[in-house]
C-alpha cells in the first residue's frame, strides 16, 4: 500500500479510481465493510483502491482536551489496510484550511480529474466546513459527473441498539470487556511497543516478563491481569500480562508486563505486538511473596485455559 499527502499527489494517479472515504480512527468491521466495498468495485474496473482519511482527528484542531484515545495504532492500521487490499491511502493533514472547506470544496478537490469511478462512505458520513456534506448530497452533487455513491449501512452491536463504532469499541476496552472490542474489531485489541528493562524481580519469582510503556494516545483495559499473545519477529506466544504499578512492591510505576510460556530470550528494544484476549481479574496488593507467586500460577492456568479456546 502506497501512502499519499495531498490532493495533488491524489490526481496524479491516472488509473480508474475507486474511493473509500472515512474517519476510520478503528478500521473495525464497519470501516472494514466500506473499504472491502471500495477494494471490489476497483477490481471490477481494473482500478486502483484509495482510502481517503485524516492524520488527525478533527477535535485536535476543534478542541484538543477532548481528542478520543486510539484504538489502533497507525503502523498496526497500515498493516490491517495491506490485509484487505488497499492500493493506496491518503492521510489528509488537519488544519484550519481543511476544516473550512465547504462540501462542495472538498468533492471539487477530490473529483476534479475525470478518472474518479466510485466514492463509498457509510451511511452517517459527513463533510465540509460544519459536516454539512452527507450522503444525499454527495449523490445529488456527483450524479453529473458520473460518479456512483455507494452508502454502506452500519453494523449494529450485538446486543445494543447503537452501531459498531470507535466510541463503543472504546468504551469496551475500558471496561476490560475484551471479548465486545474483539468482536467488533474484527481482531484483538492490540499495541506496537518497545520492551523495556524492568526491575527483574519476575525472574527471581519464577515468571521473567516482557516490561512495556503504555501508549499515551491509545485508549487502555483497566488495570489488571489478562491473557496475552505477542508477536516478536513475526512468531506468537502466548502469555499472561499484567497492566498497572505491580502494588505489592514500592516504588514502581504504570506499565504493561506480559510472561509469555516457554520463553526466555533477551529482546530489550525490541519491538513487539501486544493482543489482549481477555480480562482475568483486578490488579491486587498482596501481603507476602507466596501469597502472590501462588496467585501468579493460577493466573497462567487461566490464561492457558482461555487462550487454548480462543
């Protein structure tokens, strides 16, 4: 997949092309149905798949106390985006000049070559100064130049009347209900990290961990104990991981620690993936060694038993 920054870089290719237009700050399984929609219209005209979406979110210019958590990395989004197909990706920077441009500024900018055969969106789709674009408009404005629209409906969340969205899908990882966020990502909750070195006191106890800073940008499970995969060097393990500031000793601070089965190799400053399946318990302050180590075996049975039937 090819990236792209600007509108001119966007209408120097000349190839049919086929437009997937979104926030997409989740790529979860509605995002996903609009751009496998995108990615199967340009293998019908033997085009080109482009996804058009922003480095940032609006609220970072509109009001930046308020920009949500990620709940994917960008480097694990181009890696999700190569999976599904995608030619190219055009990330357009957030400024004030592309906030005020008008829906029909922004449908000029994107469809003034000739070459443009479809734009999907989803269904609450909206553009231009104020969002006031939507998919209606969108229809009525490039029906005159041949262009098709096509809207994708939103996926609903099992159980809730409210869509598949980022917001939901945040909202899951927070409350350590990892198996909602799976479901509606279409793959685990996951961060990129560098492993650190920790204090090493695992070692001693019998369960030597991988010792990882938590993402400021990405939205995080509660603080607690949970089972693990990571991929180092393309290769899964599985493993139990803990979130927190490890309460039974002092001075520590706030991190991810993961001890992966049958594994012991030295990888500071590697960098690794870290899914998190699900949430075995609440992170404890323990009286004594014993109390904790024999809690940390039964900790690894648990995150044995889930990950065999994950």
């Amino acid at each position: 997949m090819k990236q792209l920054h600007s509108f001119d870089e966007l209408r120097q290719i000349k190839d049919t092309k086929v437009y997937a237009l979104g926030t997409f700050d989740g790529i979860h399984r509605g995002h996903q149905r609009v751009i496998r929609k995108a990615v199967e219209e340009a293998a019908s005209v033997n085009g080109v798949s482009i996804i058009i979406t922003f480095e940032h979110h609006p609220l970072t210019i509109l009001h930046p106390e308020r920009v949500p958590k990620r709940v994917i990395q960008e480097e694990v989004m181009d890696t999700v985006l190569d999976d599904l197909n995608v030619d190219y990706i055009l990330r357009l920077p957030m400024n004030e000049e592309l906030l005020q441009m008008s829906a029909d500024e922004f449908l000029d900018a994107l469809c003034t070559d000739m070459n443009v055969q479809a734009i999907v969106i989803g269904e609450n789709f909206t553009f231009g100064a104020k969002g006031l674009g939507n998919p209606t408009y969108m229809k009525q404005v490039l029906s005159d130049k041949h262009i098709q629209v096509l809207v994708q409906p939103l996926l609903p969340c099992d159980g809730l009347s409210t869509p598949i969205s980022s917001t939901e899908i945040r909202k899951a990882i927070r409350e350590g209900r990892l198996e909602d966020a799976t479901h509606w990502l279409g793959r685990p909750f996951q961060f990129k990290g560098t492993v650190i070195k920790g204090d090493q006191r695992g070692r001693t106890l019998g369960f030597p961990t991988l010792n990882l800073l938590l993402p400021n940008e990405m939205a995080t499970p509660p603080d607690g104990v949970y089972a693990n995969r990571v991929c180092i060097d393309g290769i899964w393990y599985d493993g139990v991981g803990n979130i927190g500031d490890n309460p039974t000793f002092k001075n520590q601070y706030h991190r991810c620690e993961v001890h992966l089965f049958n594994f012991d190799q030295d990888i500071y400053g590697k960098t690794v993936l870290v899914q998190f399946i699900s949430y075995i318990r609440g992170e404890v302050k323990f009286n004594n060694l014993q109390d904790l180590i024999d809690q940390m075996k039964v900790d690894e049975e648990q995150a044995l038993a889930i990950l065999a039937n994950a």
